[in-house]
C-alpha cells in the first residue's frame, strides 16, 4: 500500500512538473522582440514650407478671408514647422481629383522604400516572414495592400497577413497587439508590421473649419517594423514588449463622432475633428491608466498615491472641480510619479494640445516632451507611423540605455487610447531617419513663420487671386 502510494505521489509530482516545465517554456516563446524599424524621409521637393502651404491654401476657392484666418491661426499654433512632407499630388494641384493611381503610387513609396531598407538592414529575407500586418486607415484597395507586399516580395503562401484599416492614429499599437497575441500559438516567427497612411487622395477641398484641421496637421510619412519571438534572437533585438493596454470608447456616441470621417454639406469628403475630441481622450487616457498603471507602477508608487489621495480627499472633502474644454484642464494631473515606471516617454506626436494635455497628466518635463514636440515640428503628425520619429529621435539623441523603459501613448478615431511598455535592450545610438538633421534639435524657436509671412492678406487679395486663377 506504501508503494503504491509513493508511485502515485512520484507520477502526480512528475506530472505537475511537466505541467509547470511545459508553462514556463511556453512562456519563454511568447516575448516579443523588435529587431528594426525603420521610418520613411520624403522626398526633398515634397516639402511643405511656409510659401507652399499658402499657395496650397489660396487657391481653394471655397476658403474665404474668415476660414483663411483660422487656418493661419491653426497652422502657426499647431507646433508644426516647414521642414514637413506633403503628397505629392497636392503639391502638384491635383487634390480635387486623385485618382486610384495616386493612391496606390503614394502607398507604395512609403512602404516598400521602408520594407526594403528593413530587408536590408536586418538580413531578413522576405520568405522568412510569417506574419504581416498592415494598416492604412483611410485605403482599402483589393488585392489588398497586404497582398501588394506579398505579390512584390515573393513571400510563402503560407505567411499570415492582415490588412487593418479604419483604426486611426493608434493603429501601429493595434498592430502590434496582434502580433503579440499571433506570437503565444507560433513559436520561432518573424512578423513584420506596416503603419503609414493615404494623405493625398483624403485631403479635403472645402471650408467647413473642423475638417481643414486635418490639413493643418497631418503629414506624409510612415514606418516598417520587424518583430520574433525567437529567443536565439534575443540579444539581436532593441526593444521588448513588456505589457500593452487598449481602451475603446466606441459604444459612447460623443467620442464615436469626435473624430470621424464624412462629407460636408457640399459634398467635400474629409475628416471632422470636433471639440468633443478633448474630452474623449481625457476619459480614454483615464480608463486606460487604470489598467495600466498596475503593470508598470512599482507597488510602493502606487501606495504613495493611495496615501496622499486619501489625506487629500479627507482635506478637501466639499471642494468641487470644474472642467474646461481644453484638452490640458481636462485632463489634469493624476498625480502618481511616472518615471518611477518608465524613463521615457513616447508621447504620439498628433498635435501640440495632445502632447501638453499628456504631459500635464503624467507630470512630465520638458525634457520628457521633447522628442514628441521635435518630430510634431518635423515630421508632422505621420498618423500611426508618428510613434517611431518619436522613437528615432531618442535614439538618435542617444538618450536610450539597456534595461531603459519606454511608454508608448496614442490615441486614435473610434475612440481610442492605446498605450504600452517596452524595455530597452541594448544601447541604442543610430541617427536613423534623423540623420544630418538631429544637430539642430531642438531649435531655438518652434513658431511656424506663416502669420509673419502672409497675416496681412485681406478679402480684396483673396478675391485678385481667385480671378488670376
């Protein structure tokens, strides 16, 4: 009976420790490295300069002395300098009638120019690839794009491709998510995500004020990343996903429609920004943090706060706060220490209120800031390729150090906030797409020149110019 008994105790511990072996293998598969990125630069002559955007601006009829002065306002306070990069067809004068050409030819520039320079750099061959991801909000051709990549590439019949459109600027963190989850169930992978959008054949042609913000603000560009979970591969990679947290605010109708692509009353498609958008991400970021906090807060962080919150509320207890709508006040200060999680920050650079309100939130430095407010100047707002300029700029400023934590924030239409953690790898150091420009960042001055330039133009100029035409 004694016998008996220890065999069945030997198999039931055998068992469990397989059980536990098997788990911690299993685990040990589902990390998921980023060997390379790497960002799309523009051509030189697609440069949208001050004297460009105001061509750009005064030869659409619709626009009127009142819309024009919005615009200057807008443009000059966005935080977006003249270095940035405009689709060539509008630079060309053809935005009010793009054709499938134009959308595929813009689409192609920027992501095989970027997959090939990944190729090359990496040593990965395309028939490697496993999973390929894609997203491209506003262009959903069939074959889709996905498929374009394949089809140029060669790539096996067996690789896993999702082509993901509609998910707005947050759609790189979206990609990345689904790589992630593909990573737990294939082992030994390689994945590759695309994040660009199609500026040229969306650019809107009319005058209704929150639509032409778009214009104001986004900008050509892109990024090509390349993912395993190899772990032979390990000491190859730059960075590790540590944890990933997505809020999505689409059941409410306010934020649904803060940010939403449709057509004015003239018929002219675009995409609205309202002012709702402030508050949808205050609450997005809030839900976030909630969740997120946990994972990347060290414990004694969070009891501080826990403390302090308390004795606050027990002080203050009667006190009522009052919100605005700029994106700053909404948003507030949560109070908790960030940087006792993370030591930098990789704020989406989508527009100079969303970098102040995130950085108020978080109770961050301008240091802290600083990549984000220099690739908004330079770059632009790339859509979901916005988050690696960022990156770029830390790295080429050699701010990046093994075992260094970087949290990624976006938010994007629909409406979203997707934000993550990665762990620094090794040092970090290369000029990447910032190479021969990062000597002169940050400037002395970030205020766009256009109301210097053109504040005098009056409704007797607009009116010359449009008779000109």
């Amino acid at each position: 009976m004694e016998l008996l008994m220890a065999i069945a105790l030997l198999l039931a511990t055998s068992y469990a420790l397989t059980h536990l072996l098997n788990f911690f293998l299993k685990k040990r598969h589902q990390n998921c490295y980023m060997l390379a990125y790497e960002c799309y630069k523009p051509p030189e002559e697609t440069k949208l300069s001050t004297d460009a955007c105001a061509k750009i601006v005064l030869r659409n009829r619709n626009l009127g002395l009142d819309e024009f002065r919005f615009l200057l306002k807008t443009i000059v306070s966005s935080g977006i300098g003249e270095e940035t990069y405009c689709p060539k067809i509008v630079l060309d004068g053809r935005e009010e009638s793009p054709t499938l050409g134009d959308a595929v030819s813009e689409m192609d520039e920027v992501i095989f120019t970027t997959l090939d320079d990944l190729f090359r750099r990496t040593d990965v061959s395309p028939a490697q690839i496993d999973i390929l991801v894609v997203n491209v909000s506003l262009f959903s051709p069939a074959p889709s794009l996905t498929s374009r990549i394949v089809n140029r590439y060669g790539m096996r019949e067996n690789v896993m491709s999702f082509n993901l459109s509609g998910m707005g600027c947050s759609a790189s963190i979206v990609g990345i998510d689904l790589v992630q989850q593909l990573f737990k169930t294939h082992l030994n992978s390689y994945a590759i995500v695309v994040s660009t959008e199609s500026f040229g054949p969306n650019w809107y042609c009319g005058k209704e004020k929150s639509m032409m913000l778009s214009n104001c603000l986004f900008r050509s560009g892109g990024c090509s990343m390349l993912f395993t979970n190899k772990t032979d591969l390990k000491t190859n990679a730059i960075l590790k996903l540590k944890c990933l947290v997505r809020t999505h605010l689409g059941a409410d109708d306010e934020a649904y429609e803060c940010c939403i692509q449709l057509a004015d009353d003239k018929g002219y498609e675009g995409f609205r920004l309202t002012k709702k958008l402030t508050k949808a991400a205050a609450k997005a970021l809030r839900l976030n943090l909630r969740v997120l906090v946990p994972k990347i807060l060290p414990i004694r962080e969070i009891l501080r706060y826990w403390i302090a919150s308390q004795m606050r509320k027990y002080k203050n207890s009667g006190n009522s706060n009052s919100n605005d709508n700029k994106l700053v006040e909404q948003m507030g200060s949560t109070g908790l220490d960030f940087k006792t999680g993370a030591e930098h920050f990789c704020i989406h650079p989508g527009g100079r209120a969303v970098i102040d309100g995130v950085g108020m939130s978080l109770g961050l430095s301008e240091y802290d800031l600083e990549p984000s407010r220099m690739a908004l100047h330079r770059f632009g707002n790339t859509s979901a390729g916005g988050f690696w300029y960022v990156l770029g700029y830390m790295e080429a400023k050699k701010r990046l150090k093994k075992g260094d934590r970087i949290l990624m924030m976006s938010f994007g239409a629909g409406f979203k906030c997707n934000n993550c953690l990665w762990e620094v790898m090794r040092d970090l150091d290369d000029v990447n797409v910032w190479k021969g420009i990062i000597e002169s960042y940050p400037p002395n001055s970030i205020v766009n020149p256009f109301m210097e330039k053109y504040s005098w133009i009056n409704e007797d100029y607009l009116g010359f110019v449009r008779l000109d035409r």
